[in-house]
C-alpha cells in the first residue's frame, strides 16, 4: 500500500477519482500493480451498479505513465461506446479539446463524443498519471477529479488482472 492507500501500489502512484459529492453508487473496479515494471493502475467506476449506457456514469482509469493499461482504457471505451475493438480507430469523430481539473488544476484532454453526444470518451495527463475517463449522461466539461486517497470508501474490490500483484502481494494466474 503506497502513502495514498491504495494497495499494491508504488509510492508517487495516485489514483484520481470524481469529487465527493457524486450522489450515486461508487464502485473499484480494477486495479493492480506489477513490481516488475512499476505500473500500476486504479478503474473508479461512478454510477449505476450495473453498466448501462443510458444512466449517467463516470470510468475513472489512473494509470502510471507508459502503462499500457491506459490504453487498453481507452481501447475499452471506444468498444463500449462506439463499437469499436482495435486500432486504428479511424472511423471515430475527431477528438476535440476538454479541459477537467485534477486536483483544482486544469488538465486538458482529448474528448471524443458519440454522434448523439451523451457519451463520451477522454484521454489526458495529470502530472505522471495518465487518464482515461468514459461517461454517459454527464457534460465532461469541467469535471473536477480529486486524488483518492482511500480506496475503502469505495464498494466493489473486483477486476483482478492475471499475473497481476494485489493486496498481500497474491497473484491470480
């Protein structure tokens, strides 16, 4: 556990997610840590218990800079959002600019919204940690992250990775 609390994970690693006064269910969804490389990664899930992309919901994906789950992230948004499993995602709108804060400070992203423009996805950077956000429902717009420093508070402690360390250093093969 690093001085953030958040298992496994090596310190300088923090994990964003969407401030406290989201009113619905909060949900981990995810995480792991690889002593062998350093990467470490946190999904945040903020919405309905159950995936549904007509209730507003938020994915939060912090990742260690370079970790490649970052862009499985955003391989994963674009296949729940826009149908589409691999690269190149030629066939996705143009990504425009969108500016959310991480801890109070400004933090612009790459957005890319469905044709309908409820869902979303985006990509950006704050300080080492990249980010990977998806949503429904919610304008990305200004969307305000606070680091999370507990994942206790949260419900939901699944998304085991295989070969993957966790809590108690176990794996799962």
């Amino acid at each position: 556990m690093n001085e953030h609390g958040i298992p496994g994970a090596p310190e300088g690693f923090t994990a964003f997610g969407v401030a406290a006064d989201w009113p619905q269910s909060r949900q981990v969804t995810g995480h792991g840590h690889s002593r062998l490389s350093g990467d470490a990664h946190v999904y945040l899930w903020y919405g309905s218990p159950h995936f549904d992309p007509e209730v507003e919901h938020v994915t939060v994906c912090s990742a260690s800079s370079g970790n490649p789950e970052a862009e499985e992230a955003l391989r994963r948004g674009f296949e729940d959002y826009f149908h589409i499993d691999q690269a190149p995602w030629t066939s996705l709108p143009a990504p425009e600019p969108v500016t959310v804060t991480a801890d109070g400070k400004p933090v612009g992203c790459e957005l890319w919204r469905d044709s309908g423009r409820r869902c979303w996805v985006a990509r950006g950077r704050a300080g080492a940690m990249e980010l990977v956000l998806s949503g429904s429902g919610i304008d990305p717009e200004g969307l305000g992250l606070v680091s999370v420093s507990d994942l206790t508070c949260f419900s939901g402690h699944f998304g085991w990775r295989p070969g993957v360390a966790h809590p108690g250093g176990t794996q799962r093969p």
